[in-house]
C-alpha cells in the first residue's frame, strides 16, 4: 500500500532520502554505541594507569574530548536533517555547519591517534628502519592533516550538499588514502617488530603470536571502513553515504587507541609479569634474541628496579610497561646480557 503513495514534496525523492539519510541516522546510532566504549574505556584508564605520564593522560583525555565533541555534532546533524527538514524541505540539499564541523574534528581525533602509534613505532624499532619508518608514516600523516583541513575549508565554500562531489577528488580520496597508507604501514610494522622477537621459550611465542594478532585487528576494522569509503567515493562521487561513515571510523579511531592502552596489563600477565605494578612508570623494554645474541630494546625512559630479577624468571621476550604503546616519557636505548 505504501508503495502507492506519493512521494513527500522534497528537492530529493523518497527512495533517495531513505537510502542516504536513512543510512545517517544508522551510522548515527553505531556511532553513539562507539561512544560509549570509548567513555567506558577513558574510565577504565584513568581508574587503571594513574601512574601514566600527564602527557598520556592529556593525549587521551583529548581523544575522548574531540570523540565527545564529534559525537555532538553527528547528532545534531542528524536531528538538522531528519527532524527539522520536515517543515522546511530544503533543508535536504543545503549544508550545515555542525556536519562540516564534524568533518574537522575527525581528522583532528584520527591525526592524534596516528601520531601515537608513529611515535610507539619510532621507539620500537632503530637504525636505518627508525628513520625510513619514520619518514614514511610522518608523510602520511602531515599528508592527511594537510588534506584534511583542505576538505573541511573546502565544504564550508561549497556548503550545499547537492555539490558535494566538487570536494570528492580534490580533497576526500586523498584523505581517505593517506589514511588507509598510514594504517597499512603502522600495522605491518608492528607485526614486523613482533615477529622478529620471537624466542624458543613456548610462553614468549604465544605472547608474540597474540601481539601479532591484536596488532592486525587494531587496524583491520578501521582500514576496511575507509577503504569502503574510498570505494564508495569513486563509484558514487554524488552520494553523501561516505560521509556519514565517516561518523563511525573516527569513533573506530578513538576506541584503538584506548584499547591499546587499556590492554597492558592483560599482555604483561599473559607474558608472566605481575599485574600489579603495571601501570607503574617502571622499564619499558623488549627483549628479544638473535641466534646466540641477545638483544633489549627500551622504548621509553626506564627506572632503576625491576630488571635483572624479570630476566631470569622470564628468558626470551619481556615487555614491562610500555613497550607496545607509547608512553611520551623520553627515550632511552640500551644493550642486554
């Protein structure tokens, strides 16, 4: 019955309203259960790790912020389009800041986490892989600021929603692009890190095996997100449905960072360690052998305590505190026995 019903008098039909800002106010809702996460997880942190740097603490106190902020303005978006265009149609085909807003926010949350994750791969590995590494995801990342602040500048002129597809190639594919390259790099990386640590003791390959896997699926959602944005840009340069899944990674973004952060404790007592001191700023090293030599890697600025007496109940790989997740205390790097 339905079916034969005219279409509401709108500059979009109804076919097209369901399917694009029908798509919004789902995004919307799978963005506002991320949201909660994310603040269960800030929670978590804060009750957990009170012992962190206050540089980290800022650092996720900012993501949660920019998330909460971000989340505002998606619902004000979707309350803007879906509630009060009923009376005022076209509504449908303008633009409006809180959407656009919301785009600048984003970037800012996923420049914050990809600059966290730039700086743990910076003090996990050394040589020549620091610097090549280094300079590869600082491209990325300057890259995806830089197009990013293009794009938001660029929605505020264009501002109505019908010329979206003007921002679609100069700025949006760009974007999205450098983001999937700064997440394919950063996740193989520490796969690369991981695997290289491997030992013969049993415990610290299954430790090493269960980074690799957390490591992957850090960054698989997020990247399978943008690059269904990606494909949905160039298919339909015209639909605002990339858009509105923006709503959802940068959630995705904030979530990865915290849950990295969060699950420190559960790795150092996966690989022997007591979860009691954990979220102490104590040693934060990786050891790890080659052949007949033994290597330690210190990310971060280490204490005096704790080392000789985790060495010889825990051979092979050790992670004390921040070795996978970086910790902004300084830098220091040093040879084991």
């Amino acid at each position: 019955m339905s079916s034969t019903l005219p279409d509401r008098i709108t500059p979009v039909s109804q076919s097209l309203y369901e399917q694009t800002y029908g798509g919004s106010l789902i995004c919307c809702q799978v963005m506002l259960v991320l949201y909660g996460i994310s603040t269960l997880q800030t929670y978590i942190y804060f009750l957990h790790y009170v012992n962190d740097s206050i540089y980290m603490k800022s650092l996720v106190f900012a993501v949660w912020a920019f998330g909460s902020l971000h989340a505002f303005l998606v619902c004000h978006t979707v309350y803007h389009y879906l509630v009060l265009s009923y009376m005022n149609p076209m509504y449908l085909i303008q633009g409006e800041w809180s959407v656009y807003t919301a785009t600048c926010v984003g970037v800012v949350v996923c420049f914050c986490v990809q600059i966290f994750f730039a700086r743990m791969i910076f003090h996990l590995t050394k040589g020549r892989r620091r610097i090549i590494l280094s300079t590869i995801l600082g491209f990325f990342i300057i890259a995806q600021i830089v197009f990013g602040i293009f794009l938001s500048c660029k929605l505020f002129i264009i501002w109505d929603l019908y010329r979206i597809n003007e921002a679609v190639y100069p700025a949006m594919v760009p974007l999205f692009f450098t983001r999937v390259a700064s997440d394919t790099v950063t996740a193989i990386t520490l796969c690369v890190v991981l695997h290289d640590s491997r030992t013969k003791f049993q415990r610290s390959l299954r430790l090493v095996k269960t980074l690799i896997i957390y490591s992957m699926n850090r960054f698989v959602l997020t990247t399978v997100v943008v690059i269904i944005q990606t494909i949905i840009l160039i298919v339909k340069p015209q639909n605002i449905w990339a858009m509105v899944i923006e709503f959802v990674s940068v959630q995705l973004y904030a979530n990865s960072l915290l849950a990295t952060l969060n699950s420190r404790n559960y790795f150092r007592a996966l690989g022997g360690g007591d979860s009691h001191y954990m979220s102490t700023p104590l040693a934060s090293t990786m050891r790890y052998r080659r052949g007949d030599a033994s290597t330690e890697l210190t990310a971060f600025e280490t204490s005096a305590n704790n080392t000789v007496n985790d060495d010889l109940k825990n051979p092979g790989i050790r992670i004390d505190t921040e070795s996978v997740v970086a910790d902004f205390q300084g830098s220091q790097q040093s040879n084991g026995v």
